[in-house]
C-alpha cells in the first residue's frame, strides 16, 4: 500500500528495486539523496513554464492580437508576424529549463566579485571608452549625391561639404544637416499619389469620379477659375532640386511643425498660385485645346520668379499639366450645351408655332369673355331691377297692412329655416309643473327620422 500512494521512492540497493520503480512517479537510483531535491524542483519550475505557455503566450497573447487585428489596429501581415512571434517566444520560454539558474548566479556572484576588486581599473575604463565615444560622435559620412552643411555653435563654419568623411564637434557644440542636392524632388497639385498596392481602374477618365486607384483628387487644389468664368480641374506635376543648400535650410526651413516637408509644402503654394495666376488669362477653350506646352512654361516661368523672390535656392526641372478637364461635377451641364446647340432650330421652330397658337387662341378668348362679360351685366341689371320692384311691392303691402305682412314674413323665415330639419313640438306646460325631456339617441330624437341630420330647433317659441 505504501508503494502505490508514494509519489518518490527510493531505490537501496536490488531490494525491492522493480516495484519501487513500477509505483513511483521519480526515482532516485543512488547514493546522493540530495539530487532528489532538485529533481522536484525541476519538475515544479517544468510545470510552471507550461503554464506560462499555455495562459501567458498562447491564450492573453493571441487574444490580444485576434482583438488588435479585428479594430484594425494591426493588419494582416502584422497578424501572422505576432502569431509567428507567439511561438518563438513559447519556444524560448520552453529552453529556459536548460539553464542551470544555480551556475549562473555562481558565475555572475564571481565575475561581480572580480569587478569590484578591479574597481578603479573598471571605472577608469568606462569613463575613458565614453570619452571616445563622445569625441568620435563628430564624425559624418557624406554620401554621393549629398551635401553637409556644418555648424559651430549655431553658426555656419565652412562651404557644404561634398561626399567623404569628415569630422565636427561633438553635439551640442557642432551639427551638421545633410541635403541631397541630386535629389529630384516631385510635387503634386490637383491630386495626391498614395504609395501602397491598390487596385487600379482600367483608366483614369474625366467623366468618372477617382474613387479606386492611387491618385485621390484634391478639389480645393485642382478647381481653377479659367478667363471667361468657367472652372475646369487642372491636374500639375514640378520638378524640383535644391540648388542652393544654405538658403533651402536657413531661409526656408525643413519641416513645418505638424511635420510636414516644408520646402514641398513652399513649392505647391507657389506652383497653385501660378497656375491659378496664368490660368485667369485664359479662356476654357483655350486651355482644354492644345494650348498645354505654352500653358506649362508660362506657369514654370512664374514659378521660378516667385522662388526667386523668396531666396528658397531651388531649382525647377520641369512643370507638366495632368488632367485638364471640367469638374466631374458639372459634366452634365457641358453635355447639355452640346444638346442644346443641336436643339436651337427645333425649340424655335416649336416657339413660332406656340406663339401663332397663342395669339389665335388668344384673341377667341378675349372675344368670349366679352361676350360673357356682356351678358352676365344684362342679367345682373334685370334681376336688380325686379329685386327692387319686389321690394316696392312689399313695401307698399307691409304699409297698407303691417301686422299681417310681418306675420307673412315670420312664417316664410321659420318655414325656410327649418325645413329638412328634425323637429320636437311640445304643447304649453301646465303651471307649477316640471318636464323631463329626453332627447338622446334612445329617447324622442329617434322617433321620427330626418331627412339631414342636423341640430334641433324648436318651432315657435315653447313655454318654460
């Protein structure tokens, strides 16, 4: 029983020796008891390590990832390169357990002993190895097709350096910036080019909207008024280098402060300028013809003054205009000019002949509204005169007989009033008696049906 719950047994000498080797979970075969300690701790520090593999690298590692990638924070690429790196990292997690954590701090307890006893030679070392390092600090390499451009104390020493090797003062007593003269530089205006793979269109037509491909139109930039009022999208590429290095760093500046390339940002402000300068003389059938190559050097001439001006020390290489089209937006109106010169005969021709249509029918229909006119004053004028003759008629009566005419006259008004009319007639009620009328839907207003269903009124005059 002993055998079976004892997870270490302990082989002495051949007594016993298989079965303790069949029930035990370790083994010890030998004299040295003290190798049974750190075979359980390597087991303890093996089981640790797995699960550090398991939780730490393979479960909160990758769900980190799976939750970056499914944000966008990370793509695809990025993905795989974290998953890759998930397993390296459980691998070299796995080979700690070859390491004898016991030798190295041995070694280290005497190396750390050895450089303390060393001190002054340690100390004297480091200080003079980071002396040189900060006086070799001052050595730049030029590469071909560069200039270097050093300064002592903020201030301008000697001429751009060419390519080679040289040396300045450590920082912060000397710098040296580096400007790639040979460089052709390239701005856009009108559009942007975005670097990266993307599916490009079959072609980059006038009449479409770029919303696919490398080139994101820029509408601020490339609509431009042309001479006659007419806007039109003008797409333009410069060409530049920096001639003057000196002038490209201290009078221009290299970036703005979000970062952006300031001698870029400098030249497509010039260049929109220009080209909106130059296009104004213009008129839009000028610049959609063959006008381009005129177009170009006149806005690179303007170009090259206004850096001129300014002292930049660039040099323009070339100007070429893109795209020259109108708006995408009012493409429909351009194709309805060429409908409506098609259509100029046809809607006069139609205008003539509504226009004769018109005045015929015109001049029936004044004729009949004067007839109508006459005829409606004729008989206005006839039926004033017999309302007034009835009135003198009545008049004469209501004199001779008063009492009777108003009598007359009260029962054609309550006759004409409620005729089509439910009607209630109740007889005098005696004196000191009360009445209960019920008038309802289930009371005498449904005994008798009417003819409009309207409010009741009373006929003569009821007593209380």
């Amino acid at each position: 029983p002993s055998l079976v719950a004892a997870d270490v047994g302990v082989a002495m000498a051949d007594v016993g020796t298989d079965v303790a080797v069949a029930a035990a979970d370790v083994v010890l075969i030998g004299n040295d008891l003290g190798k049974l300690a750190d075979a359980v701790a390597c087991g303890r520090r093996t089981v640790r390590i797995v699960w550090q593999n398991i939780l730490g690298f393979a479960l909160v590692f990758n769900a980190l990832a799976v939750v970056a990638a499914s944000f966008g924070w990370i793509g695809p690429v990025a993905g795989a390169v974290v998953h890759q790196a998930s397993s390296l990292i459980v691998c070299l997690n796995s080979l700690r357990l070859l390491l004898d954590a016991r030798a190295w701090r041995e070694r280290a307890g005497a190396a750390w002993a050895g450089l303390r006893r060393r001190r002054r030679f340690v100390l004297a070392g480091c200080g003079a190895a980071v002396v040189l390092a900060y006086a070799f600090s001052g050595l730049h390499v030029v590469r071909i097709g560069e200039v270097a451009v050093v300064q002592r104390f903020g201030r301008v020493v000697r001429p751009p350096e060419g390519p080679g090797l040289y040396c300045r003062l450590p920082y912060p007593f000397g710098r040296h910036q580096t400007v790639r003269t040979a460089e052709v530089r390239r701005v856009e205006v009108g559009f942007r080019t975005v670097p990266g793979a993307f599916a490009e269109p079959p072609a980059y037509e006038w009449n479409v909207q770029h919303r696919g491909g490398r080139h994101v139109r820029q509408a601020d930039e490339a609509a431009v008024w042309a001479g006659d009022e007419n806007l039109v999208d003008v797409n333009l590429v410069v060409h530049y280098r920096i001639e003057d290095p000196l002038a490209a760093l201290f009078a221009v500046g290299t970036a703005l402060p979000d970062g952006a390339a300031k001698w870029d940002v400098l030249v497509r402000d010039v260049a929109e300028a220009s080209l909106r300068a130059e296009m104004s003389r213009q008129g839009v059938d000028t610049v959609l013809g063959g006008s381009r190559s005129a177009i170009e050097g006149a806005v690179g001439k303007r170009i090259e003054q206004a850096l001129a001006r300014y002292g930049a020390g660039f040099a323009v290489e070339s100007v070429l205009l893109g795209d020259v089209h109108p708006p995408v937006e009012v493409v429909p109106a351009y194709r309805e000019v060429a409908s409506a010169l098609e259509e100029k005969e046809a809607d006069i021709n139609e205008a003539e002949a509504y226009r004769n249509e018109t005045e015929a029918r015109g001049r029936g229909e004044a004729e009949q509204q004067v007839l109508a006119a006459q005829g409606f004053h004729e008989d206005r004028t006839r039926r004033a005169q017999g309302g007034a003759e009835r009135f003198a008629s009545v008049a004469e009566a209501y004199a001779s007989s008063p009492d009777v005419t108003h009598v007359r006259l009260y029962l054609e008004t309550v006759e004409e009033a409620l005729a089509g009319r439910r009607k209630v007639i109740l007889d005098r009620a005696p004196k000191g008696a009360k009445r209960l009328i019920l008038l309802g839907r289930t009371g005498l207003w449904n005994l008798a049906p009417a003819t409009q269903p309207d409010t009741d009124e009373p006929e003569g005059n009821p007593s209380p």
